[in-house]
C-alpha cells in the first residue's frame, strides 16, 4: 500500500493479505500475477501487462521466481528497469 500511496499509482496487486482478511475475493488476481510470472516470452509479458493494466512491476531481488523475471526483462526492448537498487526493481513497459 506505501508504494501506491507514494508513488501515486494504483496497485493491482497489494496488501492481499488485509484485502483476505476484510473479505474481498482476490484470487482472480492472485491467478493473473502469477501467470504474468510463469511466462517466459516477453512478448507475452508485455500483453498481459497491458491487458491488466499494469505499467511498473516492484520486484525483489532476492525472491528467485521474481529475480528470474528481472533477468528476462533485460532482453527486452518491451520491458526496462525504471530503477533498482540492491534489493528491488522496479520495471517499466516500454513506451
């Protein structure tokens, strides 16, 4: 939730956990983001991306299903590192 309120952007995916807890089905969601991390084609990636409305990943380094998928993105032209540090990434579609 800090990132959406800091960043002024919506979130399609956060705070699962609390959105559960309050009752609110998210597991149309959970299926969707977790597809998005399964593809291997970028190309894929990037329509998905739209299609859910999506325009930046957070990810972290350190998680592997979400590393894999930073590493991946570097061979696209259709997704680039918007920033990153040691322990995030944060991946942009490209215009």
């Amino acid at each position: 939730m800090y990132v959406a309120y800091f960043s002024n952007r919506v979130s399609y995916m956060a705070s699962q956990g609390i959105l559960e807890s309050h009752n609110q089905d998210v597991n149309s969601r959970v299926k969707n983001v977790h597809a998005l991390f399964s593809e291997d084609n970028v190309n894929i990636i990037d329509d998905n991306m739209k299609g859910l409305g999506i325009n930046y990943l957070y990810l972290l380094k350190n998680d592997p299903v979400q590393n894999r998928f930073i590493n991946l993105s570097l061979k696209s032209n259709k997704v680039s590192i918007f920033y990153a540090n040691e322990n995030v990434a944060i991946l942009g579609l490209s215009k």
